[in-house]
C-alpha cells in the first residue's frame, strides 16, 4: 500500500509540473490569467465529480461544518495562489526554476508544520538528517537557477 501511495503522489509531482506549463500556456493563449485560473478551477472541478463514484462522495451532518478548524477552508485559497503563480511565472521562470522553488519552500515549510504539527499533520521532530535534505533542496535550487 505505501508503494501505491508513493507512485501516486510521485505522479502527482510530476502533473504539478505539467499543469504548471498548461496553466501558463492557457493564459498566454487566452490574454485572459483570471479567466485562465477560472478554467482550471472548473476542470478540477470536473475532474473531481468524475473521480466521485470510485473514491464516494457523501455530504457530512451540517455540525460537521462547525467542526472545521478556520485554517481548513483555506485550502482552496492556498491552491488558487499556486495556479496565479504559475500562470504568471513559471514562463518567465522556466519550469526548474519555478518548480525548483515550489518544491524548495514546501520541503522547508513541511519541516516546520512536522516539526510543531501544525494544520493537522503528525509531529515529526526536524532532525539533522531532515534540516540536511532541506539544505540539499536549496542547494539543488541554486544549481538549477544557476545553470
């Protein structure tokens, strides 16, 4: 099962960096970022209905709603600034740049949110071994806007 999880999200990693080239291509194509970032909020929205009937779709109890911690209803937000930035950077940028960044501050940012066990992950201590990986990123960072 961990081996499907990690191919998934291997996947996963690699349309991130599809989408961000679709994304910026959309919205050069179209002149339009806004309406360009609407589209792909409405395909993943499609994509997610699609998706329903083999992962299920239930509407929790509406006491379920007053649960949700404030920061959870921000994920969409979160994602949203994602699509924004890619439409309008990771042209400019190029895609080891712009992903090299993305990937760079997630790993630096996961760290801390494991380290305290911030907006619902598991505590992980920032071991020395961990905060290395995180050096080696912005090493590899440097390299891939360097060359």
């Amino acid at each position: 099962m961990m081996f499907v999880m990690g191919a998934i999200s291997f996947l996963g990693g690699v349309l991130n960096t599809v989408q961000s080239g679709s994304n910026a291509t959309l919205a050069k194509t179209l002149h339009q970022p806004i309406l360009a970032a609407l589209i792909v909020t409405a395909v993943n929205s499609v994509a997610y209905l699609a998706l329903a009937p083999f992962i299920g779709l239930h509407l929790p109890k509406a006491a379920a709603f007053a649960d949700v911690p404030w920061w959870a209803w921000l994920g969409g937000a979160f994602g949203g600034v994602y699509v924004l930035a890619s439409i309008f950077f990771a042209e400019k940028l190029g895609g080891g740049i712009f992903i090299g960044l993305t990937v760079t501050a997630g790993v630096i940012t996961s760290l801390v949110m494991d380290h305290y066990g911030l907006v619902g992950f598991k505590q992980h201590t920032a071991s020395w071994p961990r905060i290395a990986g995180a050096v080696l990123m912005i090493s590899g960072l440097a390299l891939v806007a360097t060359f």
